[in-house]
C-alpha cells in the first residue's frame, strides 16, 4: 500500500489519542509538506468530530519549524 494512500486511510479511520507529526532531519524537499500533513489531519479530525478526543503533537528534528 502506497504511503500517502495508507496515510490517508489511517487519518480517516483516527478514533482519538495522540497524533505525532514529524519533521526529519536533514528536511524533507519540500520543507512545508510535514505541516501540511498535519493540518489536514487536524481539519479530518474535526469534521470527523474526533478533534475533541486528540493531542496533535508537531517534532522537528532541526530545531525550528523551517531550516535555512
């Protein structure tokens, strides 16, 4: 199964608990691809009505949101 097709079925089917987004280190090519991810979860969560029961948790690897 592709990644961004499980990473989809697996935000869909989120329940509730922790959600963990990563950034790695070193970045990824496109440095706003790990937010973005994360927003869109956030927004599924909310119209799943499943955003109440979530802790959506943002690491970096780097030290800051958006590496030179």
């Amino acid at each position: 199964m592709p990644g961004a097709y499980k990473t989809s079925v697996l935000r869909e089917n989120f329940k509730s608990g922790r959600a963990v987004f990563t950034m790695p280190s070193p970045p990824v090519k496109c440095g706003g691809a790990p937010l973005k991810i994360m927003f869109l979860s956030e927004e599924t969560f909310r119209r799943n009505k499943v955003r109440e029961q979530t802790e959506i948790l943002y690491y970096t690897g780097t030290g800051v949101f958006f590496p030179p």
